[in-house]
C-alpha cells in the first residue's frame, strides 16, 4: 500500500507560507536538492489541499509556475474541495472528502508515496491516523506570520521518530516517520 508523505518547507520560526498564503519568500531558498530529487521519483500521486492547489505560486513568473515540484514531477493529483471547478482541468481530480480523496490517490500511486502539499490537508490526514511520514526543509529564515506547518487548537502531542537529516544548498532536510 502507498504509504502517505506530507513534504514541505519550513522557515525557521514554522511558518510554510506568508501572511495571505505568500509563497514568494521560498525563492531564494529553491535550488539544487539531492533529498528532493530522490523523493520526485518516489511519488506516485499528490493529494493537495484546494489553498495550496489555486494558491501562490514560488515559481511565479517563471516556465515552472504552476508545475508540480517547478516541473520535475508529473502525475495524478487529487485536490480536496467542497467546490470542484466547472472546467475540468487535464490531470487533476477533484475530490470532495478526505477519505475518498485519501483512497483514490493511494490506488493511483501504485505503491509509490502519496505527497502530501498543504497544512490543513496534512493536518486532517495526521488526526484521521493515515499520515505516515514528514519530510521538512527548514529554510534559514524568519517570517513572523503566516500559514503554520502544524496548527491544532488547543494543542496536541504528536510522536515523530527521525529517520534522515540532509544538509542541502539552501535548507536542512529532517525526515520524521509518525509513531502511532
């Protein structure tokens, strides 16, 4: 069975995009990545949060906007939405719950990982018990506010066991497997 990877990057101070959903600070922080490399060809199938999917692009402005990975990766993507456009669109497929959404991008990946892109997508797959693991970029940077890497009301203790740390050109790479 796919097993379920939510891979982001990070600032410093936990916050995976800018006030509004701003992308742009992650410019300067992409580049050459062995880690990201290697995992590109270990997806089978995206599961994406409609936020991230219609959201702020890093590679805006560029010939990779819009490209899963800046281009480096194509293939099925479920995004999870409550308002699945009126236009198809060539490759995605919208879902309408996370277990639908979770059980169509498992039987896609054909035993690759699913990649996990948003925080609230990864959030609801943590709390539903099919989140298997986390690969973080921490980029040395602090943006103060933003969108969280993990936000949960009230809190919560969530046991993560390190499997590989990777220096890379312009981040540390922390892979977590989650303890259940």
């Amino acid at each position: 069975m796919s097993r379920m990877l939510y891979s982001v990057t990070m600032s410093l101070d936990g916050f995976i995009a800018g006030p509004g959903g701003d992308m742009s600070w992650m410019s300067e922080h992409l580049g050459p990545n062995p880690t990201v490399d290697r995992l590109v060809g270990e997806i089978g199938a995206l599961l994406v949060g409609n936020r991230t999917f219609g959201g702020d692009d890093p590679h805006r402005g560029t010939d990779k906007e819009g490209e899963a990975f800046g281009g480096g990766w194509s293939g099925p993507q479920f995004v999870l939405t409550h308002h699945a456009p009126d236009t198809p669109v060539p490759g995605v497929t919208f879902v309408g719950d996370l277990d639908s959404g979770v059980t169509a991008a498992r039987a896609a990946a054909g035993g690759k990982y699913v990649n996990i892109l948003g925080a609230d997508v990864a959030r609801q797959c943590l709390e539903a018990g099919v989140l298997d693991e986390i690969l973080v970029f921490v980029a040395p940077v602090m943006l103060g506010d933003g969108v969280r890497l993990f936000d949960h009301p009230g809190g919560t203790n969530v046991r993560l066991e390190r499997v590989e740390l990777a220096e890379v050109p312009h981040a540390t790479g922390i892979r977590f497997r989650v303890v259940r």
